[in-house]
C-alpha cells in the first residue's frame, strides 16, 4: 500500500470516515484544490512522532545515556505529546532501544518499528554495546520481577 494518497477537497467531503480509516491504518492523505495540495492528514501518533524527532534536533536536550529512562519521568508528564518527546529524545541519544520506548509509549513494538520504518525515523532494532545488552537485560528482569 502506498504510504501517500492524494485526493480532492470533495472526496475528503464524501469519503470521511473511509480517509480517517486508511490514515488510521499509516497512510497520509495530501488534500488538493484544483490540483494543488492544500494539507496533509496523518495518524496523531506519526505526528507526534516527527514533533518530537524535530523537537529532539532543534532542542539538542542533554540525556544522559547511561540512565535510561524510567516509568516515573513519563507518567509525571501531563500530555501524550510531551511524554513521546521526552521517550523519543532518550531514543534518538541511544539512552533507550526500540523495545523501551515502545513500552513507554504503551504502543507493540512491532507498531514502533514500522512507524519508524515509515516515516524515516532512524531504527536501531537492538543493543550494539555490551552496555546496552546488560541494560536490556536489567530492564526485562525489572521487568519480570514487577510482574512476579
């Protein structure tokens, strides 16, 4: 499935839910008047996704890499958007893998991963340092131990 559709100003009118629906399901749908694009519709989450990538580049936050990221930090922030700037900073810093910020987002990794895929997103799919591995391995038997 192509990730862009293009339709007019009067489909949009016509077709609501079926274009919510398919924007729902990845696809961004480029709104056009007379043939020129006029806006863009895409899932909230891929929005805030790319807010919170250009947020990361334009803010440059200082993470310390070796912390990780806790529950506690993003549950004190009141809105969705701030907490996926805050996951997808300590993301982007390598302070957390693919799989924790899925956790923290509430979202299937498999969801994440394909998000990232689709909108670009740099992905790293696993530990690369033997740090990352053993904080990996210290997050899932938190893990385990919380669900014990």
């Amino acid at each position: 499935m192509d990730t862009i559709q293009y339709i007019a100003k009067t489909t949009l009118a016509r077709q609501t839910h079926k274009i919510i629906r398919d924007v729902q399901r990845g696809q961004t749908v480029v709104v056009e008047h007379h043939g020129q694009p006029e806006a863009a519709i895409m899932d909230i989450m891929d929005y805030y996704l790319l807010r919170a990538v250009l947020h990361y580049h334009t803010q440059l936050p200082e993470i310390d890499a070796g912390a990780g990221l806790g529950d506690e930090a993003v549950a004190a922030l009141d809105s969705l958007p701030e907490q996926v700037n805050l996951v997808m900073a300590h993301y982007l810093a390598e302070a957390i893998s693919l799989g924790r910020a899925a956790e923290l987002l509430q979202l299937p990794r498999l969801d994440l991963q394909m998000r990232c895929v689709r909108l670009e997103i740099p992905l790293r799919t696993g530990p690369t340092t033997p740090e990352e591995v053993a904080t990996d391995l210290a997050t899932i038997a938190a893990i385990n131990t919380s669900h014990s």
